[in-house]
C-alpha cells in the first residue's frame, strides 16, 4: 500500500487539490464513490444503500476511503483514513491515465 499512497501524494501534489479532484471524480464516476472538496481537504466516501424497495426509501451510508489535505508545498494522506483496496484501485485508474 505505501507504493499507491507515494503515487496518489505524488498526483495529488501535482497541481492543486481542485485539479486532483476533477480527476479523480472522472476516474469514479458511474460508481459508488462521493468526492467532496471542502477547503484544502478532499474525501472520497464509498456509498452503499441499506434497506428500502427498489432503491426507494432506503438509507444511505457512506464510508471514508481517502482523505487528502493540502499543505504549502505537498499532499498529506493519513494512513488511518485510507482504504487499502480503494487505494491500490485508484492508483491502478490513475496511471491508466
């Protein structure tokens, strides 16, 4: 996992935390994953619907599985919110690029 955090720091730290947004919300769209983009912090939730009929009044969970924040000079992504899974297949996405 320490090789995909060392790329998606790398990406991240690329160009600003708006542009690492766009694409990794490209790379997700169409599954079930939110990003938000609050400040100099970005979240990517994994969203699951529990209960309901058809997708009709059911609850929806979300779960953190990456959090990068922006500093001065780089991208921090702390380990203890990070999905491993969700990371490895992000960094896969990305170098698909």
């Amino acid at each position: 996992m320490d090789e995909h955090l060392t790329k998606l720091r790398r990406w991240a730290s690329q160009g600003t935390l708006r542009q690492f947004y766009t694409e990794i919300n490209a790379k997700l769209s169409g599954d079930n994953y939110e990003v938000e983009l609050e400040g100099d912090v970005l979240t990517v939730y994994s969203v699951e619907t529990k209960g309901g009929f058809l997708g009709i009044g059911g609850r929806k969970t979300r779960q953190i599985c990456l959090r990068v924040i922006a500093t001065d000079d780089a991208a921090d992504i702390p380990e203890e919110t990070t999905d491993p899974e969700f990371v490895e297949m992000l960094a896969e996405r990305l170098r698909a690029h």
